[in-house]
C-alpha cells in the first residue's frame, strides 16, 4: 500500500509541472500585454516597470525564474493589484472558494449516491423514473439558469414555510454564513448530484446483477446486509473515480456562481486577471486549481486501492 | 441437424434467406424507445426552424426598434410595461425580435455543437486508434498524456485561449473540440484494444486479411457504435460549454448571438422581462434534453444487456 | 420418511423485451435425507435456475409457481425472511465460477464466517477457529494465511474450494453444487468430488449436483434426473440411466460422450513430413508495477515435434500449459522468441511477411469459442468468403459464392444462411461456419484450438465426427488442441502432454493411453471420468497434490524431478527420453511425494 501511494504520488508532480509549463507559454505567446490597457507610459517607464517584473528577459530565463521562486512557494506579484503579491490574493479567496466547493461537492456524493441507490434498488419502477429524469434535467439545465432562477424564487419572492414568507440572501458572502451558502452551494451541486445519481445507479444495478451477490443471498443474509457489506464498496468505485471530474466540474460552475452571486473566491478572480492579462494571477490561480484536482485525483486513487484490493496488488 | 440433402440442387439455392444485422436490431430497438423517437422529431423540428430563421420572421435578427425596448409578446398572461405586437417571443432590451434572435442562437449553438463534436472525433478517432493499434510503449505514452490532460482545468485553457485571441469564432469551435476529444480518443482507444483481441481479428489475420482489410471491415464497423453514441452525447456538453463562455461575455459577441448570449441578458433582466430568459433557455433545454435522450435512446439499442 | 426436498410442478418463467421464455415446466423432483441427486442438461435446459428458483435465488424478472417444499413446509412464496433463515444455513449453495462467485473486497475467512455466524450464533472467536479448521478440511494449506487473503490472490481450484468451505461450514442437510467443477482443470475437478464426497459421507449432507457432464454425475450420484429445455425427461437410479436409459435423449446423449474405455484412435495413414517444428520458445513480458522489474512468462519453452500429411497429432495440457500459444506461434500469428518451424522444408524463419500471408492458405486454424471468432456484424457467408478473398482475389464474386455455398453444404450447414448473422445461429452451427471458413482455401494444415471444448456433448460429437470426416475426405494434417483426453482419444493418432510449457510425455495415441509413464500423465488419465457409475466408484484414482503451479515459478517444471531442485537459479530442464520407439517421456523421479492415492 505504502508502495502504490509513493508510486501515484511520483505520477502526481510531472503533471502539475507540465500544467505549469503549459499554462505560462501559453499567456506569453499571446499578442498583448499586462501594462497595454493603461494610458500609454513614456518608454523609459514602460521599459523600468518591465525591467521590475523580469518582463524585459528572454523567454526562458522568464521561466526558470518563475520556477524557482515557485520551488519556494512564491506565486510572485499580481500585475494588476500592484499593492497584493498573488499569494496574499489567492490566499484571502481560496477559503472562500474552498468552503463552497467543498460543501457543495459533499452534498452531491451525499444525495447524488442515495438517490441513485435507491433508484437502482427500484429499477424500473416509477421512483427510478422520476429520480432520472431529475436527474436529466439537473444536467441538461446550465448553471447560469438555475442560479437566476433560484434567487428569483427563493430570493426575491420569497417562499412560505410553515406560514412565514422564508427568503435567503442572494448575493454577498458575509463571512460564509449559513444562510449565505444555501443558494450557491445548491446552484454547484444540482449538475453534480444528477450526475453522480446517474453513476451511482449504473454501477448499482451492474453490481446487484454480480454473481457474488447471489451468493450473498444463497447465504441467507438480511437485503441490508448484502447491500452494505457486499454491494456499496464495488458499486462505489465509479464514484471515486469520477472524484477527479467533479472537482474541475466544480470549480468550471464556481466562475459562475461566485460571479452570479457576488462572492470574493478566485473563480472570480481568474476571470478578472485573464480579461487583464495579469500573467502571474492567472498562472497562480491555475496552479492552485490544479495543485486540487491533481490531488483530488490523487486522493482517488488512493481511495479506490483500499475500496478494491485487487488495485493495489497489480 | 439441418437439411442437407436437399442442399445439392444449386438452382435452389437462388433464393437465400435475408439475415437481419445488428444494426437493423438496434433500429428496431431504437423505434420501440418513444423518448428518443420524439427527440429525434423534435430535435430535426428545432434543427429546421434554425435553418429556415430568416424566412420566418419580417423582422432581422439584428434589426433595433428603440420603440418596442423590452416589451413583452401580445400573448404574455402576466402584465407587461408594454406589448409588442408581432413579435411572437417579444422584444430584448434594445427592440430586438426575440424570436428570431432565439432562432439565431439556435444557428450559433447547434453550429457550435457539431462542429467543436466533430473536431473532437477527428483528434479523437485518430489518437485513440493509432495508440490502440499500435499498443504497447507508444500506448503507454499516448495515454499518459491524455491522463495528464484530463487532470488540467480545462476550461481556464479555453478561458485563456478566447481572452488572448480576442474572442474569434473559429478559435471557440477548434478550443472546444480540442478539449472534448479526451474521452473520445480514450472510448476508441479502449474499444480498438478489444478488439484487437477478438478471436474474429485473429481469425482474419488467419485467413491471410491484411491490416487495412482488418481495420476497416472489422474493427471500425465494430467500433462506431459507441462512438456514435458517445457523440450523440457530446454535443449537449458542447453547446453547455458554449454557453457558458458565452455567459462570461468570451464566448460569440454581439450582434452575432448564442444560447448562452441570449440566456445571459435574460438573466440580468429576469425580473422585470421574464421572457427573455424563458425562451431562450427553454428551448436550450428542450434540444439538451433531446441529445441526452437520443444518446441514451442509442446506447440502450446497440448495448440491450443494459436496460 | 418424508423427502427432505420435494419439489412439485415447478414452473419458471422470465420476463423479457422479447416476451415470456419458458425456463423450468412443470418438473417434479425430490431429495432424501443424505442422498445425492444428479440433474444433468446441456445448456438451456434449465438446471441451474430449477434450483435457484425453488430457494428464491432467480433474477429479478424470473418467476416461480408450484410448491417447493422444505422439511416438509412450504417455502416457495414465503417471506425473504423466512427463506433467509434457511438458506446458507441448513440450505447451502456452491456456484460455478468462483472468481465471480466471491466478494471482491472481502477477505475469504470473513466470507466463510460470515454465514456461521448469522446461522449458528457462534462468537467471532469461535467463528474464526472453525474457518480455519474447515479451510483445512478442504485442504487448503497454510489455512491461517489463506483466511485473510482474497479471492484474486487464490487460484482457481482454491476458490472453489473456498466455496465448498462457505457451503459446508454451517453442516448443512442439503448442499446445491451447480457445475461445481464447469471451467477447472480435470486434475483440480478430481480433487474438488473428493472433497465434496468426504463432505458427504461425514456429515451425511444430501447433495443436489448440478452438472452438464455425464462423467461427473456418475461419479457421486445416487439419482439421476435428465432435463432438456425446461423439462426433466427422464429420472431414475443412476445405475439405471446409465446403464438401461429408456429416453431417447438420454441414450443421445450416453452415446454422445468420449469415453475413454470405449473409443479406440483412428488407423494411421502417414505420408510425408509437412511441419517440423524444433525447439520453439515463446515469452511474454509480465509488467508487475513501475519500479519492478519485468518478468518473463515463458508460455512455451523449448518444443519439438514433427507432423506428417495426413496425421492428426493431439496436444493435451490444462490451464497455462502453452498449448494455445504454441498454435499461434507455429501459426506465425505471434512471434516465437526462438526455435525453428520448418513447413514443407521451408524455414519459415526466413519467410517475409508476403509470403507468410500466401502461406495461410495452407494452414487454417479453428477456434474455441464459435461466436467470438465471427465477426459480429458479418454475414456468415462474408466470413466464409474473407479468406477466399484475400488470398485468390482473382477469383469473380460469383465463383467465390458459389464456393461457399458448396463448403456450407460439405459442413452440415442450409446454403441459404449465406446472408445470416452469428447471432441469429447456435453454437454448433457457428463452429461449422468457422470450420467451413478455415477449409475453404484447401489447406493442408488445420489447428483445431479446443475447437470442441465450448460445445454441449451431443454438437460435441457432430462436430468432432464432421472434423474426422473432413480429414479422411481431403488428406489434410491436424493439429488437435484439447484438455479433454477422451476427445483427442477419438481424433488422434499421437499425442503430445504439455506442462507449463514443455513436453512431458508424447507417444502413439494408443502407446500413451495403455501405457502411460509420466507422473502427469498418468494423473491426468486418472482424472478423466467415465459416464459409468460402477466404473467410477470401484477406481483409485491418482490425484495430484494442490494446484498447477505458476508459470512464473522457474521451480515448477522441476514438480516430478525435485531431485534436480537443488540447482540453483539456472534451474534444471527435464530432457525427454525415448522409453520406446516413437515413445517420449520427460525425466521424473520414480518416487515422490507429489502424488497421493486416494
């Protein structure tokens, strides 16, 4: 086991560098600048601020610059908040991002492998139906429509519970509280719980069918003995695999919902740094997003090798 | 045993009995699947009014009128500021026909879809194929870049590429089906290492069949049907992902029109002119739901062992 | 007395998209207390689901109606609580396939222990001590490190007997074995009616053996039921059906099994040499993980034979013996690491891949399982067709038709399916359509690869009879690979015995079966069963200790010479030595405690 940790870890690292690599020549490349935007600066100027930054060197010296200070967990100067380094900007949105997704993923492996569970356990019948095609309809309708849709119903009009009128905050973070979180965190769950109820369902179903199951029922075991003790750990695995996925299908809905609901995460930065060209914010943050899924992916792995005994042998 | 002493008239034989392939069980399966069946009308319904857009409204896409500025369809049952007459779908913000900028965008998404889906085949069917085929070391490597690329967040690449090439149309269709021919090439990979192993590959190898003979009459004809309905299933992700761009204002740019364009102001003036936002995502939604159906339709058909 | 079991007019019924099918009519069958009751069927006769029926076991769009009843109560229609209370307890079940039939994740000591304790309310403590004391009854070795490992990590003869140890833990009155020994090698299958006839006479547990193979069912049965499509046609004493069957089918199929104390070989007519085939090696390379180093899996390692027009040469062995790979490399559809094959004089060493493609013509081969080697979206006659294709493509569309159609005829087969897919055909009939494609080019040479061994006994006997047919008819050489003895018995006229790889005995047909010298060979004909109930239970048999050994493990060849193990990592080869003309057996040592007579 200890092997096959330090095996995926070493797969791990060669990946986020060439993300790295990738990410920094293709904002160079571009046509344009981080200083284009301002009013035009005297050339003695431009090329001082340029000097400042490192821009004035080749390419590659660029490069092994920005690596090295990486080495030592520098993310450099924002371009753009000339008064923050990336660092400190990343530093005051991650948790912000970091609280949304993680409770949002949370709930969609929560509700997303009951609902497909219970949906396999009574295929074909009319709960299965109805929680499919929730589930169809929580992919096919975007992000950027339930969000609206939800603020105007639960935020605007307002909904009686119990004979009180209930309304939720719709924009705003104010310091994560609860009722904050309720309308983003469902927004960027809803894609993700139809999703794994889907997965959830077919690898139930394929897994119901195995031949190890009948055994398990020609041993005279109660139905939620075989479904917890036999069925859940192999008809999770997909689910863990899909951890990954979920992570960028995540952070991909949290440039909407934070923009959509006015919440200061770095989703909402990156959109901000890449219309500026703010060439050391945006390869922060990507390194960042991938540092995260790499090791959501990582921990995935992990996780399948204790779920499937036959992964960490082979 | 079957009759054979009766084989020996050649004259007979004329006549040989027809047998039914799979593809046709499948089609036969498919029009028994009434979700799919509607989706397909449906979907071929949306396809031609997009196609014929221009005939069907007196007014251009792009044509402003500053006196109907949001104003709401004659049919609205809810009170409006003011009603355009004419206008089936009523107007956008600066008096724009709505219906027929919904029928653009439909143009704009359905291009979008096909065409970025067909890209992603093309990289897809020719990576996945080649490191299948070939298999061993190459395999290896060829995979592992997929896997590293799988990991990358992918849609901050594309998020880069349309910020630093100014928003070009062709960009966004190549950007897209560069990002999406991942899993293709994966399933065709996956699908050409199967079945290479098949004992019927062998038994053509056998009976002296060359590669190219082994590739296209037995491997592709076995291969397309998961293709097709990985396809069939990735053109909604594409249209999702289109609008989205489109959302965060680097997708299609004005006056031009998508989905994602049109849902966007719809958003921002849900309140006030609900319909804006009602058609065009409706009718996003429709077209999603009928490629998932469609999808789904074809997959329960070529794979039956799964319903 | 009351039957333990008495089944009555049971009907099993499945619901699918393409309407009802029919699986179980109307059968009547009962078990007495320690009795043991054969049901035997080929596929689709519904055995297996008669009895997963009657315990509430059938998938969920299969029915059940009669009356089952159980210690004489009703249990068929009663509560899964009811049936759960009885199943895995005083009811247990052993499956086929046991690498399916176990829980991946879970260790096998929990999987046995966890049936002991549901039904026999003993502690954890309790529990596990009896696991380990059943696991050695099953003769499972070193059973306290076995318990916490997986199934993955057992062979297939030790799953199986897992499986047992599950079954018989609970000492339970009845034990439902479906194809207990379907997929195993002959030399593990004996071993496994060992242990299940200990169990029996032990515990006195009834046992309802499930079983498509005659052989099988005369050597534990005390009743016989014969079934065919839903139905049991005939039941009896097994004395009785074996020796006097009254039903047609059942007399069908009697007749239709190789027996080994029957059959004779066929006359020898041989010409000249066609294939010589010297000293051929064939290695895969194992990745066992990314810093590991990659290790050799020698499949074939060092063979020689000659086989001359006309002759029909056997190749016997069981699970990774090498006989497949050895096929394909004498085929050239794989490349053999070393060694020679030398075809009609020619080296094909030398040969060019044009010329290897020309050559196919005259060597075909004919593969194990009828419905994987067609190309599924094919019409049969376009598979018939392909190599005719590809190697006269002079030759016009029409005569190409028509010599199809004449080859479906040759082979038993309508020429007027020539439009018809796989799919739409049996089993049989598909393996006609893959021999008619292997004979069309006139070859001179076909390897049969266990080309009989996925059929039912009855298209079994048609098929080989049709293969012996056409080599008398056309002259040609086969290569006979099975790791069924009786089979190659009736096709051969030599045989050659592979054990991981190797020779270790090759003889004249008749030679090798009367008189067999090495150790394996001698417990591989031991282990072939006779569909005779007298015969089987009067014999000894020579059983072999634990399973086939790894091919991984360079000490496994060195099993009957472990007076040669001591020689370091540059392990000894057995030679082969000529005991008689024509008569080859590898070295062994004389005494050793590998084998055991029970």
């Amino acid at each position: 086991m200890a092997g096959y940790t330090l095996r995926r870890l070493a797969g791990a690292l060669p990946t986020l560098f060439i993300i790295i690599t990738l990410t920094f020549f293709m904002m160079r490349l571009a046509p344009g600048g981080p200083f284009d935007s301002e009013r035009r600066l005297p050339p003695e100027v431009e090329a001082n601020i340029k000097a400042a930054y490192n821009l004035d060197k080749p390419l590659i010296t660029q490069y092994g610059l920005y690596l090295k200070r990486l080495a030592h967990g520098d993310l450099g100067p924002s371009f753009k908040n000339k008064d923050f380094t990336v660092a400190q900007l990343i530093g005051t949105g991650l948790p912000v991002s970091l609280k949304l997704g993680l409770s949002a993923m949370s709930l969609a492996l929560l509700i997303g492998s009951l609902l497909g569970s219970w949906a396999a356990l009574r295929q074909n019948c009319w709960q299965d139906h109805a929680v499919m095609t929730l589930a169809m309809t929580g992919i096919t309708i975007p992000t950027f429509v339930t969000a609206p849709l939800l603020s105007l119903v639960f935020g605007i009009y307002g909904v009686m519970v119990f004979g009180h009128e209930f309304t939720l905050p719709v924009a705003g973070w104010n310091g994560g509280a609860l009722r904050n979180m309720i309308l983003p965190v469902t927004v960027l769950a809803l894609p993700q719980i139809a999703i794994v109820a889907r997965l959830m369902r077919g690898s139930m179903i394929e897994v119901l069918r195995a031949n190890y199951i009948r055994t398990a029922r020609a041993k005279g075991l109660s139905a939620p003995h075989i479904l917890f003790g036999h069925a859940l750990r192999a008809a999770a695995l997909p689910l863990v695999s899909y951890l990954g996925p979920a992570t960028a299908g995540i952070l991909t809905g949290s440039l909407i919902v934070e923009q959509i609901f006015g919440l200061p995460g770095i989703g909402r930065y990156f959109v901000l740094a890449a219309l500026d060209r703010d060439y050391t914010m945006v390869l922060g943050v990507v390194v960042v997003y991938a540092a995260l899924i790499i090791l959501l992916n990582f921990i995935a792995d992990i996780l399948y090798a204790v779920l499937d005994p036959r992964v960490r042998l082979s | 045993m079957i009759a054979t002493g009766s084989t020996q008239n050649a004259e007979a034989l004329v006549r040989a009995v027809q047998g039914r392939s799979l593809w046709r069980d499948a089609w036969e399966r498919l029009k028994r699947n009434r979700a799919a069946m509607a989706s397909i009308a449906l979907l071929a319904l949306i396809a031609l009014l997009a196609l014929l857009a221009p005939l069907l409204s007196p007014y251009g896409f792009s044509e402003v009128n500053y006196d109907l500025i949001t104003c709401a369809p004659p049919w609205w049952p809810a009170g409006a500021e003011c009603i355009a007459p004419g206008h089936v779908f009523g107007t956008d913000a600066v008096g724009r026909d709505l219906f027929e900028r919904v029928l653009y965008g439909a143009r704009m998404s359905l291009a979008v879809g096909l065409v970025a889906t067909l890209v992603s085949l093309l990289i897809g069917v020719a990576y996945g194929a080649t490191a299948g085929y070939l298999g061993g070391r190459i395999d290896d490597v060829m995979m592992r870049l997929v896997d590293i690329l799988y990991s990358l967040p992918f849609i901050f690449f594309v998020i880069i590429l349309m910020v630093m090439f100014d928003r070009n149309l062709l960009l966004l269709f190549v950007a897209i089906g560069a990002v999406e021919w991942l899993t293709m090439a994966r399933i065709v990979r996956g699908q050409a290492i199967s079945l290479k192993q098949k004992e019927f590959v062998e038994a053509a190898r056998a009976g002296g069949v060359s590669g190219g003979g082994i590739i296209f009459r037995h491997i592709i004809p076995n291969a397309v049907g998961p293709v097709v309905v990985y396809v069939t299933l990735t053109v909604p992700g594409v249209i999702l992902t289109e609008s989205f761009l489109s959302f965060l204002g680097l997708g299609v740019q004005e006056p031009l029109t998508s989905w994602g364009v049109l849902i966007s102001d719809g958003a921002n003036q849900m309140q006030s002119a609900p319909w804006m936002l009602i058609f065009p995502a409706l009718l996003m939604a429709v077209t999603l739901f009928c490629f998932n159906f469609i999808g789904d339709g074809l997959r329960d058909a070529l794979d039956p062992r799964d319903r | 007395m009351t039957p333990l079991l008495e089944i009555t007019g049971l009907d099993i019924r499945f619901a699918t998209p393409d309407g009802e099918v029919h699986a179980v009519k109307n059968v009547s069958l009962s078990i007495g207390s320690g009795e043991c009751v054969g049901v035997v069927g080929e596929s689709g006769s519904g055995k297996s689901q008669l009895f997963l029926g009657a315990f509430g076991l059938l998938a969920a769009n299969g029915r059940a109606s009669g009356s089952v009843r159980f210690r004489s109560r009703e249990i068929l229609g009663t509560s899964q609580k009811q049936l759960n209370a009885i199943r895995g307890g005083a009811v247990t079940m052993i499956f086929q396939d046991p690498l399916t039939a176990l829980t991946p994740h879970m260790t096998v000591g929990r999987q046995i222990m966890e049936a002991l304790i549901l039904h026999r309310h003993v502690t954890r403590a309790e529990a596990t001590q009896r696991t380990q004391e059943m696991l050695e009854h099953v003769r499972i070795p070193e059973a306290a490190r076995r318990m916490k490992q997986y199934p993955h990590e057992l062979s297939g003869g030790m799953r199986q007997r897992v499986m047992i140890a599950i079954a018989a833990i609970t000492g339970p009155d009845l034990l439902i074995a479906d194809e207990p020994t379907t997929a195993l090698d002959v030399t593990v299958q004996a071993q496994i009616l060992e242990i299940l006839k200990a169990l029996r006479a032990e515990q006195n547990t009834a046992i309802a053996l499930v079983s498509h193979d005659m052989g099988v069912i005369a050597s534990i049965a005390d009743r016989v039921a014969v079934m065919r499509r839903g139905e049991i046609v005939e039941a009896g004493e097994a004395r009785q059906i074996f020796h006097a069957p009254q039903h047609d089918y059942t007399k069908m199929l009697l007749a239709a099994v190789p027996r080994l104390d029957r059959d004779s070989g066929p006359r020898s007519n041989h010409g000249e040499t066609l294939l010589a085939v010297e000293d051929i090696h064939v290695a895969f390379p194992i990745k066992s993980g990314l810093f590991e180093k990659t290790r050799k899996l020698k499949a074939v390692d060092g063979v020689s034979f000659t086989l001359r027009q006309g002759e029909t040469l056997g190749v016997v062995g069981e699970s990774g013996s090498g006989k497949s790979t050895l096929a394909r490399a004498v085929l050239k559809l794989l490349p053999a690491g070393s060694g020679r094959v030398v075809w009609m004089g020619r080296d094909l060493n030398d040969a060019d891949r044009r010329e290897i493609r020309a050559l196919r013509g005259d060597m075909q081969i004919v593969f194990q399982d009828p419905l994987a080697s067609l190309d599924p979206r094919m019409p049969v006659g376009r598979s018939i067709a392909e190599p005719l294709k590809s190697l006269r493509p002079e030759l016009s569309r029409d005569a190409a038709n028509t010599q199809v159609k004449a080859m479906m005829a040759q082979v038993g087969l309508d020429p007027s399916w020539i439009n018809r897919y796989p799919h739409e055909l049996s089993g049989g009939q598909n393996q006609r359509v893959g021999i008619a494609r292997a004979m069309i080019v006139s070859p001179r040479l076909v390897v049969c690869d266990e080309a009989v061994s996925a059929l039912d006994v009855s298209i079994q006997a048609e098929i080989v009879g049709l293969i012996g047919a056409l080599q008398r008819n056309s002259g040609l050489s086969l290569l006979f690979i099975s790791h069924d003895l009786a089979v190659v018995r009736r096709l051969c006229h030599r045989v050659m015995v592979l054990y991981l790889g190797r020779v270790v005995e090759m003889a004249d047909a008749d030679a090798l079966y009367n008189d067999p010298r090495h150790p394996y060979t001698r417990a591989l004909l031991s282990a072939v069963l006779t569909p005779d109930p007298d015969i089987e239970r009067s014999r000894k048999r020579v059983l072999l200790s634990g399973d086939v050994p790894s091919p991984l493990d360079p000490r496994a060849q060195l099993r009957f010479l472990p007076s040669r193990l001591s020689g370091g990592p540059d392990y000894y080869r057995p030679k082969l030595l000529e005991v008689a003309q024509g008569h080859f057996v590898a070295e062994y040592d004389e005494a050793q405690d590998t084998r055991s007579t029970l």
